[in-house]
C-alpha cells in the first residue's frame, strides 16, 4: 500500500470524465487500498475520488463515520457509483483535498439512492441523507470532472436557510 | 521587498469601477489577495488586498487617477495580514426583525457574550419604506460551543427578534 500524491486545481486530470470500472481484480483491489491510505493521511478527509490521485476510475471511497450526529453507512468503497433518485436541497459548507485553503457553499440534494459495486463486483444500494449524501454527491462530482468550487453558490454565507434549529 | 496593502475605495456606484481599478493595480505591477466588493445603499464599495513593492503613498498615487475621476474616496494601510491565514467558520446565524434602532447592537452583544467570534457579517434591509426589515446574516467562530448561542437566540426571539442559528460542518473530500 502506498500513499499517493493528491493532485491539486488546476491539474488538468481533475476535469476529465472518468471511464467505468471493468475488471474487478486484485489490481482494482490494490489501487482501492492505496486510494483509501491516500485519504485516511489527508486532513480529516471524509471521502475521496480515484481523481484525485490520476487515477482515471469511477471509483470512491467515503467515510461519514466520524459524523455520528449523521446517519451514514461508515466506510463505503463504491464502484461505478450512480445516483438513480434524489430530493430535496440543502446548503452545506464544502472544501476539498484538491483545492487547499479554500470552502465555499454548495447546495446539494438532502436525500438519494445510489446503486454501485463493491470491489469485487457485488451489487450495492444506499439510501444515504444529510451530511453522507453531500459527501457522495462532491465524490462523484470528480468523476465527472467536477469540483465544488464549480458549483459554490456563495463564498460566505448561506443563500437560504439549512435545517433551522429552533 | 514586497508587502500587502488594503487598500479600500469607497463612493457613488457606477459601471466599470472595478475593471479600472484593477486594470491599474495591474498596470502598475501590483498582485491583488482577498477582495470584498459590494454596492451598499446606492454605493460601492471595495476592501482589496493588494501587495506591492513600494510603500503606501506610492501605491495611494498609482490608484488616485482612478479614484479621482470616478469621484471615489480612497484609502491604503500597510497590513500584516497575508494570504492563506483562513479561520473557517462553524456556525451561521441569521437574525431578521423589523427595522428598529439598535438591533444589530443588541442581537451582536448577545452572541459577543455567548462567545461568538464573527469572522463574516453581511445584513440588509428589506420590506417596505413602511414596514421595513431587517436582515442579517454571521458566520463565525462558536467560542464556548453552540449552547450558549442557543439561550441567546432564546432570549432574543422572546424580544420579538426572530433569530436562527445552523452549526457549519465543513466536509472535505
Ligand atoms: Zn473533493
């Protein structure tokens, strides 16, 4: 296992569409285990996208787990992760291991179903909310090309109101 | 050795202040940080980080051609601050009411108690000439925790200042 170097904005790696995983092999297996060393070294990362280190799969890991106030479903090695319902939206503050010293706002669905794979090829299906739900919408944003800062509505405050606690 | 600057401007809005001032600050080899620019009642105004070789008079005089025929108030101040020293925020709190005198005052005192730290505060008025309200939008640094802000938004809402608080919970990934 190997902790890789996590490309940074602008690196043009990070704006490319990632291609689906075919081959669920004990390659797939090594590269999951180095992307994941790859995020547990990072700054409390909560997940992190094959992407981020060159690696041109649909493939991330997320881990919510240190949220508990949040339901989440702790480690989760997704493969070729697809979004098949959302609902509702929801304001959240958002930073990434690829764009250093920076967090904006994003608004993310509350709510989804997402169907994948596991590492050997296993068929998996989440129904994930709240600060879980956000972590695999910025994740499966870098496969496709995506990062939060193009999608950040606001740099410092909330365009409209997130739960309100009363 | 270069240092940074704020540099703030300040005056009547019209279009194409920022593009000249910063076409300037360019010209004259100047790097720009931070900006917060916004119109406010009718006027516009910029705090700008600016660093740059010389000192602040020189700096004051390259933006004065701007400044002066757009018929803006200047002012530079050397500052310490440098890029990448952000504090992230963890709470947010909105306060709205009707427009009265001495709301920010009051709302703002009660969360300096609580121990908030405001690192962003940004209000507006909205409504009526009539009915005017208000509304004001923080984020900043819970200090003692989110409980104490929690009584004093209690405390503020039974004074008819209705006032939300959400805990902001930074994801990275
Ligand atoms: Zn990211």
């Amino acid at each position: 296992m190997a902790v890789r170097p996590v490309l940074t904005f602008p690196d043009e790696s990070l704006k490319r569409t990632a291609e689906p995983v075919e081959a669920f092999d004990d390659a797939l297996r090594r590269a999951v285990a180095d992307l994941e060393e790859t995020m547990r070294a990072g700054p409390a990362a909560v997940g992190i996208a094959a992407p981020q280190v060159g690696w041109g799969r649909r493939v991330v890991i997320i881990d919510a787990s240190a949220r508990p106030q949040w339901p989440n479903h702790g480690r989760l090695v997704l493969v070729n992760p697809e979004i098949v319902a959302w609902e509702g939206s929801v304001v959240g503050r958002e930073g990434c291991l690829s764009v250093p010293d920076y967090t904006g706002n994003v608004v993310r669905a509350e709510r989804l179903t997402l169907e994948a794979f596991d590492e050997r090829g296993g068929p998996l299906r989440y129904e994930m909310e709240g600060f879980e739900a956000r972590v695999a919408q910025h994740e499966i944003d870098h496969l496709n090309g995506l990062l939060f800062i193009d999608r950040v509505v606001s740099r410092r405050k909330d365009l409209f109101r997130r739960k309100v606690y009363r | 050795m270069s240092g940074w600057f704020m540099l703030t401007v300040v005056g009547e809005d019209r279009p194409g202040i920022v593009a000249r001032l910063t076409a300037a600050l360019y010209d004259g080899g100047c790097n720009l940080g931070e900006a917060s620019m916004l119109r406010l009642g009718g006027n516009f105004a910029i705090l700008l980080m600016v660093q740059w070789e010389g000192g602040a008079a020189r700096l004051a005089a390259l933006v004065e051609p701007v400044t002066r025929s757009l018929g803006l108030a200047q002012h530079v101040d050397r500052i310490e601050g440098r890029l990448h020293q952000h504090v992230e925020p963890d709470v947010g709190i909105t306060v709205s009411g009707s427009d009265r005198a001495g709301i920010v005052a009051h709302a703002v005192g009660a969360f300096a108690e609580a121990g908030l730290n405001i690192l962003n505060l940004e209000s507006g008025v909205g409504g009526s000439a009539e009915r005017p309200l208000y509304i004001m939008h923080i984020e900043g640094q819970a200090l003692e925790g989110i409980a104490p802000l929690r009584s004093a938004l209690e405390i503020l809402r039974r004074e008819g200042i209705d006032a939300s608080l959400t805990p902001i919970d930074t994801l990275i990934g």
